[in-house]
C-alpha cells in the first residue's frame, strides 16, 4: 500500500509550527522550475539551503545555465526565513559510473534509481557535514518521479548520515501546477527533460511523435 507523504509532511510541520522552531533545511534541488514551489512552501517553515548536485545534466553549459537560473529565483522570490545556494559541483563522471549497462533503460527505471540514490548520498552527507535538522529533495514534485521510492532512499540515506529526511510528495496539492505557474511568473528556463542525455533523447522521440 502506498504511503501518502503529503499527509506526513503536513504533521511534521504542523510539529514545527506547535514547537516554534525554525529548523534548517538542506534541500536538494534539481532546477529552477522544480524549486520555486517547494521554496514558496517550505519557506515560512524553515531556513533554506539549496544543493545544487546534479551530475546527471548533459553537459557543463546545461548544468550551469540551471544553475544560475536557480540562483536568480532565490534572489527574486519573496521569503520571509533564510534561503541560501550551494552548489556541489558538476561531476558527470559519478552519473557515468552508475549508469553503465542501464543505458537502455527508459525515464524511471532502474537507472533513474540509481540516479537518486547518487544525489541523494551526497544531499544527506552534505546535510550532515553541514549540521542541518532536515534535508530533502524537490524530485518528487515532478509527475514523472516516484515519491515512493525517494523517499524510501532519502530516509535509509538519513538514518546512515544521522540527519533528518523530511517525507514529501510535493506534486501532492496542485505543486506540480504551481510550479508551472511561477515558471511563468519569474520567466524562467524550463527544460523539456530531467538532465541526462537518456532523458533528452526520450523527450525528443515524445515531441517527434507528437509532431
């Protein structure tokens, strides 16, 4: 059976609210537009750190064209707590690795597993070194993500770096919707896949269909 995580998000904040805390936040972040709801959210509960750890993204001029289109977003979007950037530096060499032999592998399949267990070992270890109360990811706010199995990876890589994993699914509650809507808002770069060159080549085969 399925876990619902909006409803365990809402707890763990409703928590926050009850104990007056402001806890902090390392939150994994795979672009702008995935970002800017969740930052939007997230915000009034937490300070915010955004990792920017993304080894999968096709080549260095893509990987730095979302980041510092991410970076604008966090200097433009109202907050009333803390939001930082750090940036965990482009490493295709570590996607290269776990992908070997999962190349034909279509988006969500064990490659795409892989891929988040790669981000999010570095996401808890950062979150660890950092000192952080909770890390997470904005992973789930697309409908091609399985929450279920981010999350089950986030709280098994948690308990191993002893940090927080906060449970979501933030396509849950119109985010996915919201998300599109700020995009347009903030003008901002929205790509058509998730980052490697096996979700590039699937987008362009969707779009040649469609055609």
């Amino acid at each position: 059976m399925k876990q619902n995580y909006q409803i365990v998000l809402d707890k763990t904040l409703e928590n926050i609210v009850t104990s007056g805390d402001k806890p902090s936040l390392l939150l994994h972040a795979c672009c702008a537009p995935c970002s800017s709801y969740v930052l939007e959210y997230l915000n009034k509960y937490f300070d915010i750190t955004v990792f920017f750890y993304n080894p999968n993204i096709t080549d260095k001029e893509e990987y730095e064209k979302r980041s510092a289109e991410l970076r604008r977003l966090i200097s433009e979007l109202p907050h009333s707590n803390d939001i930082k950037f750090l940036d965990g530096g482009y490493s295709p060499e570590e996607f290269e690795e776990i992908a070997k032999g999962l190349e034909s592998e279509r988006e969500g399949g064990a490659r795409c597993i892989k891929c988040y267990r790669l981000r999010l070992e570095h996401s808890a270890q950062a979150a660890a070194n950092g000192g952080y109360n909770y890390y997470t990811t904005t992973l789930s706010i697309s409908p091609h993500k399985n929450a279920q199995a981010l999350n089950a990876i986030g709280a098994e890589l948690g308990e191993k770096h002893s940090v927080n994993w906060l449970y979501s699914d933030f396509k849950k509650k119109n985010g996915y919707k919201r998300s599109c809507e700020l995009s347009a808002i903030y003008d901002l770069y929205r790509q058509n896949y998730c980052g490697c060159e096996y979700s590039e080549r699937e987008a362009e085969e969707r779009e040649a269909l469609s055609e």
